[in-house]
C-alpha cells in the first residue's frame, strides 16, 4: 500500500427518489416532528428485507428544522449515537448494523438534505450547512450531546459537527475516507488506474450544468453498480435495485450531487477547521481491500486521541460487507471507550 496525496492506494478494487417537498426559506418556527405520510419508497414500512422485529424497533419520523423537512429513523433505547450515511446511500444503508446498536443505544439514522426523503433545496450542501443541519435535527428530537458514525461522504460531513460543534460530540468514529478534503492534501491529477478508477466520479460529480444529470438519467443502475463494485462490492442486488430506485427522480438525482458541487466551500471550511485539534475520542476504520490504516493515519494531525481499526477482508462499504466486524468495532469503541487498538500518537 502506498499513500497519493495522502489517500492510500491498493492494487485491489468513496465512495434518492423524490421524498417529501422540497425545503423552502428558512423559517424561524421552532422545530416540530410532523406524522408520517402514506407508504412511500425509503420509509421503513417500504424498504426492502427488513424484519418485523426491525420494524417493531424503528420508525420513521419527519422533522422541520430551519426551512428543512428532514426524514429519519429512530429506535433503541439508551444514549443517543447518531450515523451518518455516505453516497449514493440513504439511511438504509445501516440497516444491518441498526438493531444490535439500538440495544445499547438510541439511535438515530436521518436521509441527509438531497438524499432520500429529506428536502432538496438547490443551496447548502458545504458541510458546515449539512452539520448545522444534523444538530438542528438533534436538538428536534431532544438530544443536547450525542455519539457520532460518519461513513464516506458522511464522514466528512462528522469531521465538519465535531469540529463545528464539539460540545454537543462525546465521540466520533470516522469510516472509509482517507481523511477529510482541505485537511489532508487532495489526490493529483494524474493517478495510478486502480486509484483513479476509485475516485473519478468526485470531479465528475462536481461538474455545474445538467451536464452530468443528462449523462446519468436512464443509466442510473450503470453508472451507480459501477460505483458499489469498484469500492469493493458486497452490496446486495436488492439493496442496489433499491438505491437505484431512489435516485431514479430528477429532483433525487440532482440532490445527490449537491455535496460534491459544493467541494469548493468544504475545502475552504475545512482549512480553518484543522487549525484547531478535535479533543473527543476518535476512532478511524478502514477497509483491509479499500483505505485500510490511512483512514486513521489522516486525523493524527487533527486530532489529540485517534484510534484505528482496519476491518479484514473488507472494501469500502463496511455497514453493508461487513456488518458484524463493524458491529465488534462500533460497540468496542462507543460503550466502553477502546477499539482493537492503542491509541495513535498525534503529529505535532
């Protein structure tokens, strides 16, 4: 394994229909929980291969927060930990991992804005808009301090509360991203084909026009299938049919680029942001077949207490491939403070 720009690199293969309307201007009502419409395709009741024991344990809940109707799913008893999913994923996406969790924890797995079936306004994917957007959900349902879970683009959007907000972050672990963008150097231009194959669609994905949604509509299942076999596989084909499906909508299709159009403003944050050391306890997992030890490696700098874990026989989609290695790793780390391993030494 050698390390590009600061991503690591492998010879092995980061990482919506519509949902609800769209949010509007922001408003200054406080924020309400509103009923849960009919069936629709992302809700618990609706989303394929879930048990009735999951569905007894988890529902579905809309929230107002801001201007921002946000869709989440709640269930388990115990301190809140809130997961962040990754792209193209929604809060399903955790679902393997979500039951076990609920035991120990309360747990709260939300469609991010653009995704799934929260609102899709046209502005505020840089992720100091999307973490002010998760605190605002939090504080909704009642939660001042919580545990966080990033995965993939979720990660960054975790880096971005826990150093925006980190009174409000007991602990944080970070999944599958070779560090946070503006805080460890980017990836050159020019990459080896098994690297680049891996990271492509981050400047396709940014690309301002129709351009890009012209390209993808109609190609959808091509185009993300490409995407889940080259991180690493182990996604079933239920599950892709169903993040397909999601993402199968004008509206859906555009909100999922969103984070990545809005790159720029996240490397500008993130610069200011790594300027000051996270202080909660951090735990980085990797993929043994995708990013591995780099995962960790990348907060040694912005971070005064790192832990890392490197998942065995394991790609990028960890919750999906991998769900009881997580589960071991997660539930080491969020109940009694360890993770498989001793702490990194922090750069100085």
């Amino acid at each position: 394994m050698s390390l590009v720009g600061g991503w690591a690199l492998t010879t092995a293969d980061a990482s919506l229909r519509r949902g609800g309307p769209s949010a509007g201007d922001a408003s200054t009502a406080p924020p309400t929980t509103v009923t849960v419409p009919p069936k629709t395709l992302g809700t618990v009741a609706n989303s394929p291969g879930l048990s009735a024991e999951f569905r007894r344990t988890f529902s579905d809940r809309f929230v107002e927060t801001d201007g921002l109707r946000q869709h989440v799913v709640v269930g388990g008893e115990g301190p809140p930990l809130l997961l962040v999913h990754g792209w193209p994923e929604n809060w399903y996406a955790w679902r393997l991992v979500m039951p076990e969790l609920a035991r120990h924890f309360t747990v709260i797995a939300p469609d991010q804005r653009g995704i799934g079936l929260t609102g899709k306004p046209r502005t505020g994917y840089d992720t100091g808009t999307l973490a002010k957007d998760l605190t605002a959900l939090m504080d909704a349902l009642g939660h001042e301090r919580f545990s966080l879970v990033g995965h993939d683009t979720g990660m960054i959007i975790a880096y971005a509360l826990a150093a925006d907000f980190p009174e409000r972050v007991e602990r944080v672990a970070f999944a599958e991203v070779p560090g946070p963008p503006g805080v460890t150097p980017s990836p050159p231009l020019f990459v080896p084909e098994p690297l680049n194959n891996r990271l492509w669609h981050i400047p396709f994905n940014r690309v301002d026009d129709p351009l890009v949604e012209r390209l993808v509509t109609g190609r959808e299942d091509i185009f993300y299938g490409y995407e889940f076999a080259v991180q690493g596989g182990g996604v079933s084909k239920e599950a892709m049919d169903y993040y397909v499906r999601l993402l199968s909508d004008p509206e859906s299709l555009t909100g999922s680029f969103g984070f990545y159009r809005a790159w720029d403003d996240t490397l500008a944050q993130n610069e200011k942001r790594a300027t000051t050391k996270l202080t909660m306890p951090v735990l980085g997992i990797g993929g043994a077949e995708s990013w591995g030890p780099a995962v960790a490696d990348s907060f040694k700098g912005v971070a005064t207490d790192v832990r890392g874990t490197v998942i065995p026989d394991a790609g990028h989609w960890l919750a999906e491939q991998a769900p009881d290695a997580l589960l071991a790793t997660l539930t080491e780390f969020l109940r009694t403070g360890g993770a498989d391993a001793s702490p990194l030494p922090a750069e100085k």
